[in-house]
C-alpha cells in the first residue's frame, strides 16, 4: 500500500485498515509456530504499511488538534 492510497482513505477506515493488517501480522506469526510461511518478506511489507496507516492517522489527530487551538500574541 503506498502512502497516495492511505492519505486517500477516511478517519474510519485507517482504524480499519490498521486493526486488519494487525491481524495479517498476528495470522503470520501463528504460522510460523504452526507450519512454514513461505514469503518472509511479508512481515517487513505488513509492518511498513501499518506504520504508514499510523503515521497518516497521527498527522490527521495532530492537525486537528492545533487547528483547534487558538495563538494568543
């Protein structure tokens, strides 16, 4: 997932998107333990793209945060 289609995602639907890649990492984790994942490079591809889904997610809190507060000069 590049960083143009998360911006282009709603408030709701990051909160979405960042609980379903938690789970693929999870899911991926217990095959590990349970049998051979093939593709190792999944982890790495899941854990950037849930850290692009916080990042968006965190510059949206704090950009309505400061634009809810007012300068007093």
């Amino acid at each position: 997932m590049k960083m143009s289609d998360v911006k282009k995602l709603k408030d709701e639907e990051l909160s979405v998107e960042a609980a379903r890649i938690r789970r693929s990492l999870f899911d991926l984790r217990a095959q590990v333990v349970t049998e051979k994942v093939k593709d190792t490079s999944q982890f790495s591809k899941l854990r950037t793209d849930l850290a692009r889904v916080l990042t968006e997610s965190s510059a949206r809190r704090n950009a309505s945060a400061s634009s809810g507060k007012k300068v007093h000069a």
